[in-house]
C-alpha cells in the first residue's frame, strides 16, 4: 500500500536545510504505570492499529502499517502515524521500529523497543528509545528521543510533554484491550512479541 507522508517543509520552522541538532536528548521518566505489565506493552508496540487513537484520544488522527509487524516479531516493521504535537499542525510521521541492541541511547529497563523516525529514502531523523520493566505495581517506564537531523525550536519540551500524555493513558486503556484480544489465536491477526532481552 502506498502512503503519503505529506512532509511538512522544515523551512516553515525557519530552519535552515541541512542544520543539524545540536540539542541533548529528551528524557522522560513516566510515573508507574499502575496495571499494566510490560508484557502488555510489549503487545502494543506489534498491535497498534487495534486502539491507536485511544493512547492519546486529543492528537491521534490516524494509522496504517505501511509494513506490518512479521509474525511473532517486530523488526523493519513501518507504520504511518497522523498526529498533533501541542502547537504544531497534524502530521503524518513515518516510523520504523528498530533494535534497541543497535541503539546508541544508553538504556537500563529489560524491555525496549526504538521507533526511528525515518523519511522515505530511510534514512533516520530522530528515535526514541521506549524501555520498560516490571514494578511493584505494574511497570516503570522511561522514553528518550534523540535528534539526528533539524529540530523545531521547542520541540524537544512539545515532544515530552505529547509523550507524557500518550504514555500516561496506558492503565486507562491497555490492561482491557489486551484482554479482549487473547481469544484470538491467530498470530498473523493478534501479534505477539516478546522485547525481554532477559528472554531472547
């Protein structure tokens, strides 16, 4: 299937093409997220399609995999996000999901997973590394993007404050709709996915 991007022109940022970062990571440490297993989490990342606008009801505008996640797997899988960032207009962003043993972004939880940012030649602008483990209630969770390319001015503060609220839907919603989805047996229909590199 053929999706359009529809990029926005970094020039309208007034950045100049071919600036470079130049900004630290952004980092944020989630509160516990009381309910939820990273198991769950793990499901979601292979899942998505299933309750996308329910992680962020306000900014979420659309999904498709361009790539789908292989069977029992997640690597090179791509999809097409529709989304709002605080002040700036929708847009569709294109996101590969990467090896978080690949990562240059130190990371210290079990479970991780890196969403590159890529742009249709596929090479990466940004990642965020999502890494996640176990909690006396639930899961404990950290998400750090890393600029590779040109940054909007404010964008790394807008980016934190869009993961907060995505993130902090997760007991709302995740823990019921992995539920509803473990009577079906079909891995090519509900994904599985294990991202414990305890496990691997």
């Amino acid at each position: 299937m053929a999706v359009s991007t529809e990029p926005i022109p970094i020039e309208s940022y007034k950045i100049k093409p071919g600036q470079t970062a130049g900004v630290p990571d952004a980092v944020v440490d989630h509160d516990e997220l009381v309910g939820v297993t990273p198991e769950m989490i793990d499901w979601w990342w292979v899942n998505m399609e299933k309750g996308y606008p329910l992680w962020e009801p306000n900014d979420h505008k659309s999904f498709v995999w361009e790539v789908p996640p292989p069977v029992n797997g997640y690597l090179g899988a791509i999809q097409i996000a529709e989304e709002k960032m605080g002040p700036m207009p929708a847009m569709k962003i294109r996101i590969r999901w990467d090896d978080a043993d690949s990562c240059p972004i130190p990371r210290a939880y079990a479970h991780a997973i890196v969403a590159s940012g890529v742009n249709p030649e596929g090479q990466v602008q940004a990642m965020i590394l999502h890494e996640y483990e176990k909690s006396p209630r639930g899961t404990r969770m950290r998400s750090t993007m890393r600029f590779l390319g040109p940054v909007p001015p404010g964008l790394p503060e807008i980016w934190k404050a869009h993961d907060r609220a995505e993130v902090s839907t997760f007991p709302s919603f995740l823990p019921d709709l992995y539920r509803l989805w473990q009577v079906v047996k079909d891995p090519a229909i509900n994904r599985q996915c294990c991202l414990n590199k305890n496990l691997r």
